[in-house]
C-alpha cells in the first residue's frame, strides 16, 4: 500500500487484512512500515517491539555465545504479534546515525525467510517507501497505489508508481484507489483518473466511498477488522480486492 500522506493507506491496508482473512488467504503477515505506526491500533493490537528497537539494540549489543544472526532472528520472532488469521509485524522508526550495515543485512535476511512462511504479506508503507528496500522484497504482487479524490493527488499517485522503477523490484500489477470519494463523482476527476490511467501503467483499482462507517469507528476507537459484511466501505473494498489478488 503506497500513496502520500493521510489519503488512507493504513484504514486500506486494515480492509485488506480483514479480506484475506475471512477468505482465508492465510497466514498473512501485515507489516506496518510506516515511522508513526498506527497499523496496530486500527486493528486492535498492542506493540511492544518494533524492528527498529531491535535494530538498534544490535548496534550495541553482543550475542552472549550466539551467532548474531541468530540472535536477531530471535528478537524478531520475538516482535511478531499473532493475530487470529494473520501476524503483524511494526518497522518502527528509521535508523539514527551510526552504522547499521550488518543488522540491516541480517534484517534483509531474516524478513526474506519470513515471507517464504505467509501466503500473503502486506505493507503499509510510507509515500517514499524508505523501507521496501530494506525488507529485500524482490516482487510486489500488487502495490496499491491510494489517492485522496483531487487532481493533484491523482498526478502525485502516478508519480509514486513511477518511483518504484528506481527500486530494484518487480511489480506485477501497480493498481490506483482513489479514497473518500464522495457520493457522485465529479467528471473533473473522473477525467484525470482516465488521463492517467492511459498515459502510465496504472491500472484502475475503484474509488472508495468517504464512509461514515470509518468515521465513526475511529472515534469509537474501535477495530476496523469488526466492520460489519454488509458495511458499503467493506463491499466496495472486496471488490476491488477481488480484481487483483
Ligand atoms: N474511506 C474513508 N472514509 C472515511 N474516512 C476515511 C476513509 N479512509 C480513511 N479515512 C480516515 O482518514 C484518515 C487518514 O487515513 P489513514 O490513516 O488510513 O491514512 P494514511 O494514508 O495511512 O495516513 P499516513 O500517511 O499518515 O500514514 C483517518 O482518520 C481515517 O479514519
Ligand atoms: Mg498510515
């Protein structure tokens, strides 16, 4: 999930850990790769340990008579939260000065063999995407590209897209999602939405409905994987998901 901020790529990446998991695509590992993490409080969980805590505590810390490696993967085990039907991973916050080499080589390392064991992995990343490179992903099935419903934030996810070329990464479908579009679509952007859509490799995913639903679910607080089947947001949504995965 990718787009810049605010547009809904964490509420969207909670739909879609919701999807997979009442189809029963499963395991899906979740990984909240965004520095302000909140990926958890949308659905519920608590974190303790990100991979940025361990990271760090690598910097400086010796294994007592255990191959480093080793000893990291333990600590990231350690910081997987299980969920029913899916895990969740946090990223945490991005390194502090200081050489961070070998405990990112080991974390490249470690994340490639744990993506091997889901059937699903989902990133909630950030608009730079700072951390796919880090997570050593060679393929992105799908990258959902979200967008707020205005001119400028259809032309911005279609730059986004365009950045992953710079990522030594192959990415099969790159799909837009134009977010919290109200009731009737103004042809003003449904115009740039068919601009864009000829002029890059974007396909089109769907617009979501600004929803009362989220709304008030997060005022609640209230986990977003509850939403009920029949909530319009959570319809659309699995439709779009459908086309893709
Ligand atoms: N379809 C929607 N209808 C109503 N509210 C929405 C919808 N999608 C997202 N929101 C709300 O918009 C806000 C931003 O959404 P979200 O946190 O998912 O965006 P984000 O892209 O992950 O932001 P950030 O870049 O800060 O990580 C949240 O308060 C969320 O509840
Ligand atoms: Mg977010």
């Amino acid at each position: 999930m990718a787009g810049k901020g605010g547009t809904g790529k964490t509420t969207l990446s909670a739909l879609l850990i919701k999807y997979l998991v009442e189809k029963g695509l499963t395991p899906v590992l979740a990984v909240d790769a965004d520095a302000n993490e909140n990926l958890n409080e949308l659905i519920g969980l608590s974190v303790e340990t990100s991979l940025g805590d361990i990271r760090e505590r690598m910097k400086t810390e010796t294994p007592p008579g255990m191959a480093k490696r080793d000893y990291m993967e333990m600590y990231i085990n350690r910081a997987i939260i299980e969920a029913s039907g899916f895990d969740l991973l946090v990223m945490g916050q991005p390194e502090g000065p200081g050489c961070y080499c070998m405990a990112n080589t080991i974390l490249a390392q470690v994340m490639e063999g744990l993506a091997r064991s889901y059937r699903y992995l989902i990133v909630d990343n950030e608009a730079g995407m700072e951390h796919l490179s880090r997570l050593n992903l060679r393929k992105i099935h799908t990258l959902f590209v979200v967008s707020d419903p205005s001119i400028r934030g259809i032309v911005t996810a279609a730059r986004i897209a365009d950045l992953t070329k710079a990522l030594k990464v192959e990415v099969r479908n790159k799909v837009l999602i134009v977010n919290r579009v109200p009731k009737d679509l103004p042809a003003a952007l449904e115009d740039q939405i068919q601009e864009v859509i000829q002029k890059t490799d974007l396909l089109f995913g769907g617009c979501v409905p600004a929803s009362d639903d989220i709304f008030q679910s997060e005022l609640r607080q209230e986990s977003l994987l509850k939403l009920p089947a029949n909530t319009d947001v959570v319809q659309v949504t699995k439709r779009i998901f459908d086309k893709f995965l």
